[in-house]
C-alpha cells in the first residue's frame, strides 16, 4: 500500500510538473507574441519600444531604466543637467520640438524622466539614488507628484519580491523588440508582427516620447478645476521635503509646474512650492487641448512647453552655473 501510495505521489508531481513548467515559461514568453498587437514601425537608433497597450506586453521603460537594460539611456540619464520627473503629462508636454530646439540652443543637456501609469514620486527618486544622479536642476509636474508611492507598475520592481522574475520578463520584453523590428518591415511577416495597438517610443538619449502612434486624433478643451486634491497639501509638503533632503537640490533649482489637464492641481503645487521655497512657473496658456482629457494635444504641447522654458530660462541658467550641493 505505501509502495503504490509513493507511485501515484510520484505520478502526481510529474504531471503537475508537466503542465505547470510549460505554462510558466509560456507566461515569460508571452511578451513576444504580444508585441505583434504593437506598431512596429517607429523603431530608430536612438529610440526604443517603451509601452505598448497590448496586455501580453504592456509597459518595458519601467524595467528597462530601472535594470539597466537600455545603457546608452542610463549613460544620458547620469549625464544630464536637468531631469524633468513626473508622470506621462509632463512626458507629453516636454517631448516637442520646441522644448528640443530649446534646450540645444542653449547647450543644455535635459533627460526627461516621465513614466506612464500616473507615476508618483518613489520611483523617479529610487531611480536618482540608484544611479547617484546630481543633476543641477529638476523640474516637476506637481499634479500631485509628491506622494511617497510609485504606481501599478513601479510599485513591484520597488518591493523588489519577485526582482528575478521582472528581470528576466524585462530582458524579455526587449528581445521581443528585436525579433520585431527584424521582421516587421518584412512583407510577407508584417501582418503577424505588426498590430495597431496604442504605442509609445522612448529616446535613449534624451528620454523624449514618441506618441506618434499613442496621441489620439481627438481635442478637448482644458477645463481645470483649481482646488483638485487641495486636501493632499499637507503629505506632498512633507514629501517634496523629504525628497529635497534625499537628493541634496537647492530648492531654488527644484522647479515645478502644473501641466494643463482636466486633472491638474494648480492651488497644491502652489501651497507645494510656497512651503518648501521653490519656484512655480505655470504659464497662462489660452486655448488649449487635450486629446484624452488628460495629455495636450500635438500643437497645445507645442505652445505650452515653448512658455514654460522661455519663463524658466533664467531659473535654469542660474542652477546651472552654480554647484549643485550633492545628497546629504
């Protein structure tokens, strides 16, 4: 009786073996055959496939920054003056040609460090500690921002519980964008790697968005209600403190800003920057859309991040010709 107990154990161990090993390796391989619901035509040298709304592949740049698998970004990221941090508004918003031919006019080296999933402030910091980032000025999208917490996405990679498992689904994720990069172009295999679902590119120089095939052809004129999560005041105060004190910035080179949205949070990021003394530049901007509610569209972000760097331009060379303290 023990000896055919043992057998039927034995049995039961492989079979659950055999199916439970190929549906693992399926779930991490998932990634490559959810790429082909992505565009696949705005791959450059200098850009990479950051998030994709299929939910076989969703998003790469948190992993990708985060464990270093894009070095020629993390290299720019180190060498930057400016980082503007936040969540995808502010991406948007900075990722124009405006800001672009701003910022090599003047010679200035700027990484934007914006994410998607309504980003917060724990894990652009992680982040700066991670790879000892001391850029001389940082300019924020208080919209809140200063929470303490990360999101949907960044939360697990900061709890660090399954670290190897997000590693090697990451390093995943980026050998699918090779396999469709070399094959989408193909006729006879573009339409099974390539899909129409919304795409986002990031730069590894710069950390600019590609939202070509993100941005939706639709306008919705802001509408902003000035006392949106007024109630946070008091946390954000207490965390954009802890933040000046974790990355050693002069306050006066902590830069925010409130991105037009139907979400923005005017009145916080005012209490935010009077409590910790830093500068608010907020340009009035007439006319302004956003093609989700949410994100300006093309020629609003255009408009608006081309006030925004002509108000700050004397903010910024000031940070910049001074030396930054260093974390303390």
């Amino acid at each position: 009786m023990r000896w055919t107990a043992r057998l039927r154990f034995k049995w039961y161990v492989l079979i659950l073996l055999t199916i439970a090993v190929p549906s693992a390796m399926l779930g991490l391989f998932w990634p490559v055959i959810g790429i082909s619901n992505c565009h696949g035509d705005r791959y450059r040298a200098d850009f990479y496939l950051a998030y994709c709304a299929s939910t076989q592949y969703g998003d790469y740049e948190h992993g990708a920054l985060y464990f270093d698998l894009e070095p020629e970004a993390i290299r720019s990221l180190r060498e930057a003056d400016i980082l503007s941090i936040a969540n995808s508004r502010e991406q948007v918003a900075f990722s124009t040609d405006a800001v672009r031919s701003f910022v090599t006019g003047h010679g200035w080296r700027l990484y934007r460090l914006g994410f998607g999933y309504s980003e917060e402030s724990a894990f652009p910091q992680r982040l700066i500690s991670r790879y000892h980032l001391h850029p001389k000025v940082i300019i924020v999208n208080a919209d809140p921002f200063f929470t303490g917490k990360g999101s949907t996405i960044s939360d697990q990679l900061l709890a660090g519980t399954d670290a190897r498992t997000d590693y090697v689904r990451s390093q995943i994720k980026r050998l699918a964008q090779y396999v469709q990069r070399l094959t989408c172009g193909a006729q006879v295999l573009q339409r099974f790697t390539c899909g129409e679902a919304q795409t986002t590119y990031r730069s590894r120089s710069d950390g600019a968005w590609d939202v070509t095939y993100y941005r939706q052809n639709r306008k919705f004129p802001v509408l902003i209600d000035p006392s949106h999560d007024l109630d946070l005041a008091p946390r954000a105060i207490a965390v954009a403190r802890e933040f000046i004190a974790a990355t050693g910035l002069d306050p006066r080179c902590l830069l925010l800003t409130v991105v037009p949205s139907d979400i923005a949070t005017p009145l916080l990021a005012r209490k935010v920057a009077e409590a910790i003394g830093a500068p608010l530049i907020a340009p009035a901007v007439e006319g302004l859309f956003t093609f989700d509610h949410s994100h300006l569209d093309e020629a609003s972000a255009e408009r608006w991040s081309a006030q925004f760097f002509s108000a700050a331009e004397p903010l910024i060379s000031a940070c910049l010709a001074s030396t930054p303290a260093g974390p303390g």
